[in-house]
C-alpha cells in the first residue's frame, strides 16, 4: 500500500501529497511564467513554419542525443556522459510519473505496486541509477578536481549534482526498505533485493522499517518536487529550455540574420531602433537561447577570439545577456504594465553595449560558427553579435577605424579594398585570357562571379586565372561582368552595415536578372554563402555553385581529367564559410583525391572542427585587439603540426591570411599556400 493512502496527525496521506504538488507546481508555473514574459519582450520573428519538420528536427535531435553526442571527441567525451545521464534520467522521470504519481497520488498501487511489470521497470532503474552515480562521480571530478577549462566550478552545478544522486540512492533505499518491511526476498530489483536482503538479517524492528521505508518515500517526493522548483531558477533551465530551442532551431541556413526594413532609415529619430542597443531589441528567439544555455563552455574552448587572448568569450556572451535580462526584466515588466517617466528612466541605467556586453568583444568576433557547431543546445551566437554591430554603426557611429576605411571603400568603389592599383588589376586579369564579358544585352546561363578579393588582390587573381582556364578547359559555357562587378556586400553585413549590403544585393540581383543568368559560379565561400542563402531574401534566387561542387561534379563526371601527379604533402584547411556554413566538406577533399600522388594529412582541427584563419566576419579589414595572438598565426601551427609541404585552402580570405602569416613567420621557402584551384590546374596542364 502506497505510504499516501495512511494518515499522519489526522491528516490525510492524499492532502499532504497534493498540497505538497500545488505549492511545488506553484512556486515552478510562477518561475516559467515570469521567464515566458520576459522571453516575450524580445522582437516578433516567426520560427513557426514548417511545424511537422521542427518536430522531427526536435526528437531526432534530443531522443538519440545527437546534440551531445556530436560533440565527442577522443578528448572530450562528456557529451557521452551527458547522453547517458538524459536516458536514464528520462526513464527515472517516467517512474516517478507512474509509481509516485499514478501510484501514490492518485491511488493506483494495487495496480502498480508488487507487479511484475514494477519488478522489471525498477531493475531497469538500478542499472541506470548506477551509470547516473558514475557518470556524476565523473563530472564531479572534472568540474572541481581536474578542472577542466570550459567547466565552471559552481555552487549550482554542484547542487544539481547532489540533488540529482540523492534521487538515485533514494531509489534503491526506498526499494531496500519496502521490500525489507513487507518481507519480499528475490533477487530483483539487483540493488533493491540484496539491500532488503541485508536488511532483514540486521534485526530492525517491523515498524522501524515501516516507519523509515514511508519517510524515505515522502523523502524521495519531497526531492523530487525540489528538483521541480528549483531547475527554472538554475542554469538547469536549460534542460527544459533547450528542448524547446531543438524545435525553433534554423532548418535552412545555419546563421539566419533578419534584414532591417528600408523605412526604418525614414523613421523618426528615436522611434525605432537599429541593430540591439537594448535586451527588447534581440528576438524573442534570441531570448529563448539565453535560457537554453548550459554552460558547458564548449563554444568558449573552441573560439578562435578567445583562444587567441581576445576578450570574447562565446559563453560569457551568452551567460551576460541571460544575467543582464534577469537584472532589468522585471523593471521592463513593470514599465509595460505602469508606462512612467520614473520607471523608463530607472531601466535605462546600465545599457546592454559597454555593460553586458564591451564593444571590444563584439569587434573580436570572425563569425566562424564554431560557437554554434559545438553548441549542444542550437544557440545562435552570431546574429545576436550582428546586432550589435549593426546598433554600434548604424546608429551609434562606432566602430574600428580600419573598418571604417573598408565601409568606406565599399560605398566609394563598390568593393572594400582600397588602392587604384588594386582597382586596375580588375581589368587586367579578363584582357589575359578570352573571356566573354558581359555588355548589355547579352545574356547568360553560367555566370563566374569573380569576388572582390578574387578579382583586386594580386595573389588572389593568380587562383582567378587558374579558375578561368579551367572552366575554358572544361568548356564551360560562362561569362564575366568585370568591372561591372561589385562586392556581393558580405563585408558590409557581417560588420553590421546592413544598408550598404542590401544595397548591394539589390543592385546585383537586378544586374544578374538583366543578363538572364541562372547559375552562378565563384571561388569565394563568403559570396557564395551570401548569394546562396541571403539572396533569395531579395527576390535573388539563383542557382549558387562553389567552384569545389562543380569541378567535383565535372571530375566524377570524367569531363575533366587531372592526369599529372602533384607529389607533395598537402593539407586542407576547411574555410568556415565553405565546411561549417555550408557543409562543403568531401567535395575538396574529392578534388584532392583525384590529383595523382597527392598526400594528404588532415590537421587536428579540422572539417566540423576547423579552426578559423582569422579573416571572415570583417576582421580581415579590422585590427585584432592589440596584445593578443593573431588568428592566422594560431592556425598556421596547426598546419605546421602536420608537416605539410603547402596548405591548401578554397577561399580567398583563408589564403591571405595564410600568406600572411608564412611571410610573418619567414616560412616561404619551406611552406606555401596555395588555393585549390591552382592545385587542379598543375593537375591538368602537363599529362
Ligand atoms: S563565431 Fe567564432 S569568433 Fe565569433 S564567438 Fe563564435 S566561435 Fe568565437
Ligand atoms: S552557448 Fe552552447 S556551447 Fe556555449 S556554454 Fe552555452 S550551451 Fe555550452
């Protein structure tokens, strides 16, 4: 019989039970409504497409545990533990639903209790109650022994972590002293049998193993119940938030920046606001996320700004904005309910930029995703940097001065390097070879588009030419705009110049739509990124190839031959805008392949792992913060681990940087970067 069926001091069994579930669901709907309306003050975006694809995004993602276990690594294999804890934690949820819910509160023990189906589900449980306990005793060690560096050694982490082996010990206690007082000998439940075993051989008394056997179950429900109140005030939030982030995860693009409508340059000053100056000016989305986090510190171990010194920190980012909005929420409900001078005035205190978060952090930010590629949760660190960008230069004015000369080249000569001389290599590379470019008029399927870095940067316009014989070779029917071409605007967004970038996106997919092109073919994963997934947003949808697809395809298709064997160590550094944004990662490695002789040795960090080369989100055109490691620099060791005799890359940007960093290391004679493309065209020149 259930301990709720007896009365204690004249009260019945089922009030205590329920009156503890009010004040416990009480105390957690309070906390959950409290952050559902804070959530709510962020701006309207609608994630509520495609619902059947969310759910199934969502129970593939959370019942199989892909979203930790992606994340193992032979060095780090706390996603396996976490995976282990959430399975046997769910099985342990479902029992205290059936045996302490339906059993005990709603006076179902006759058909639960002493049943064989108890028996099997409750030796289920021991055996996970002893992998739970193993796989704290591990976490314990790591978070307060070892230390591990993306692990906090927090009080609350070290709460939750008592509280949930309490949960199991009082398990098989519980389990140990019913069978115990109710004279059941078996062997199953493992753990629960031989306890009960022991413990009719000590001599305790029928009602001292009565009377503990019942304040171990009130014990068991009691913490149960804590466990409730307790998890919406904790970081532990996550556990429930971050199931509900799996279902608003992106399903297209991995970083989904909103445009700013037009009209907002027309609106009154003060009206409305540009970019996220304040916690309301993030979505409700990026809301949600502050939520979801766990503060495994995975993004924070994997960031190229902070592994380089810089003061950014992908956790602490998100950790801040979680504790700034908990700080001035209440005062932004207040002001809502009761709009008054005084209370506007009291919530404006401690701004969000140079507070929560320091203009140097959001600078220091190449946006390579890796943050996101690691997150357990879907958390979407990027846009909500983008923002604050876009706040710190459309409407504060602010951003680093070697930036401010890109933005500046970019409205003055539609491109963001600066130089005349660099201007004319634009003309000079077409009049090389016969390339047809565009004039009015003509018209187009297959347009090369070229790239600013492609077409202005000398080392860039050798991999150009080398793309154009190939695609001649090939005899790929293509044109060029030449001078008519301008930047796809990528610079300009991700520094938060979102005006010049859609500018730019208009204009081009007017040009594009005026020569009748279809397909569109480049070198550069940043214009390919940008024409691919934020085009179509502007009525630019075109059919977007990255130069390591198409030659990929023209390869396997036998139409392009690579005879002449390259006989060199090579290794591959996966541009961020090719692997993690867009999942380009065998079709390179494929090219590689098809090259006779050509030896391959991947670096440690690489494909999903790759390591930034320093130069996307801006940074190529900002300084890093002074003091600090060079991006490119980090990288370099990486590929110097390897013993390589040339790294090779399949963007623009990743191959300067490199250059930059052989030349700043004196390495030029035993290291070269190449782009792939070059690599093809040695492959193919001689047979
Ligand atoms: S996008 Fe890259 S640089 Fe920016 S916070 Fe994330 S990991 Fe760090
Ligand atoms: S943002 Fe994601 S990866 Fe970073 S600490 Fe939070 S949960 Fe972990």
């Amino acid at each position: 019989m259930s301990p709720v069926s007896e009365t204690y001091w004249g009260i019945p069994g089922y009030v205590i039970f329920w009156v503890l579930f009010a004040i416990a669901f009480g105390l957690f709907a309070q906390r959950f409504y409290f952050l559902f309306r804070l959530m709510l003050l962020g701006r309207k975006e609608n994630r509520f497409d495609q619902i059947g694809e969310r759910i199934k995004a969502m129970l593939v993602e959370v019942i199989p545990q892909w979203c930790t276990l992606k994340t193992v690594t032979r060095k780090d294999l706390a996603g396996l533990g976490h995976a282990l804890l959430f399975w046997c934690f769910s099985l342990f949820f479902i029992s205290y639903i059936i045996f302490i819910g339906l059993a005990g509160g709603f006076g179902l023990s006759t058909y639960i209790e002493q049943t064989p189906f108890e028996t099997v589900y409750f030796s289920i449980l021991d055996f996970a109650a002893v992998l739970v306990t193993l796989t704290l005793i591990v976490a314990a060690i790591r978070r307060y022994i070892l230390r591990v560096p993306r692990l906090e050694p927090s009080v609350e982490a070290g709460i939750i972590l008592m509280m949930v082996f309490s949960l199991m010990a009082l398990h098989v206690l519980g389990v140990g002293f019913d069978h115990a007082s109710r004279g059941v000998h078996g062997s199953w439940p493992p753990l629960g049998a031989a306890l009960a075993n022991y413990l009719s051989k000590t001599g305790l008394s029928q009602t001292t193993l009565e009377t503990v056997s019942r304040g171990l179950w009130w014990l068991h429900y009691l913490v149960i119940l804590s466990f409730m109140v307790y998890i919406p005030r904790s970081k532990h939030l996550h556990i429930l938030a971050s199931l509900v982030n799996a279902f608003f995860k992106p399903l297209g693009p991995k970083v989904v920046l909103e445009p700013i409508p037009l009209e907002a340059l027309e609106a009154p000053e003060g009206s409305v606001t540009l970019g996220a100056s304040k916690i309301e000016d993030l979505t409700w989305k990026d809301l949600l996320d502050l939520y979801a986090c766990a503060v495994c510190g995975r993004c924070h171990v994997n960031c190229p700004a902070q592994l380089t010194g810089k003061t950014l920190s992908p956790r602490e980012l998100i950790h801040n904005l979680k504790e700034y909005l908990l700080d001035v929420g209440p005062g932004l409900l207040a002001s809502k309910a009761k709009p008054s001078a005084e209370s506007q005035a009291e919530i404006t205190v401690k701004s969000m930029i140079g507070g929560a978060i320091t203009e140097d952090e959001i600078w220091a930010c190449t946006t390579c995703g890796a943050c996101q590629e690691v997150c357990p949760v879907n958390i979407e660190h990027i846009r909500k940097i983008i923002e604050l960008r876009r706040n710190l230069v459309l409407e504060q004015s602010k951003m680093p001065e070697s930036g401010q000369l890109m933005l500046r080249n970019m409205q003055q000569r539609g491109h963001p390097w600066a130089g005349v001389q660099s201007m004319r290599l634009r003309g000079d590379w077409t009049s090389e070879l016969d390339v047809k470019i565009l004039a009015e008029g003509d018209t187009i399927h297959t347009l090369f588009w070229v790239g600013c870095t492609g077409a202005l940067v000398e080392r860039n316009v050798k991999a150009t030419l080398a793309m154009a014989r190939i695609l001649k070779a090939a005899r790929v029917d293509f044109g060029v705009l030449g001078d008519a071409e301008t930047c796809c605007g990528d610079p300009a967004r991700r520094t938060g110049y979102e005006f010049q970038f859609q500018m730019m996106a208009e204009q081009n997919i007017e040009m594009f739509k005026s020569f009748g092109i279809k397909e569109i073919i480049t070198t550069c994963p940043h214009c390919y990124n940008t024409m691919k997934h934020e085009y179509p947003r502007y009525g630019g949808d075109f059919k977007v190839i990255h130069y390591t697809e198409f030659l990929n395809d023209l390869i396997k298709k036998s139409k392009l031959k690579l005879p002449h064997p390259l006989n060199a160590s090579l290794t591959y550094h996966d541009a961020c805008y090719l692997g993690r944004y867009n999942d380009i990662y065998n079709e390179p490695r494929q090219i590689l392949k098809a090259i006779p002789q050509a030896r391959l040795v991947e670096m440690e960090r690489s494909k999903e792992m790759g390591f930034c080369c320093g130069g996307g989100g801006g940074l190529m055109w900002i300084e890093e913060q002074p003091g600090t490691t060079k991006i490119n620099q980090m990288r370099l060791e990486d590929v110097l681990k390897t013993k390589a005799e040339t790294v090779v890359t399949a963007c623009p940007y990743c191959l300067q940087m490199f250059e930059d960093a052989i030349d700043h290391k004196n390495l030029k004679d035993s290291l070269k970067a190449k782009d792939l493309i070059e690599l093809v065209e040695e492959a193919l020149k001689k047979s």
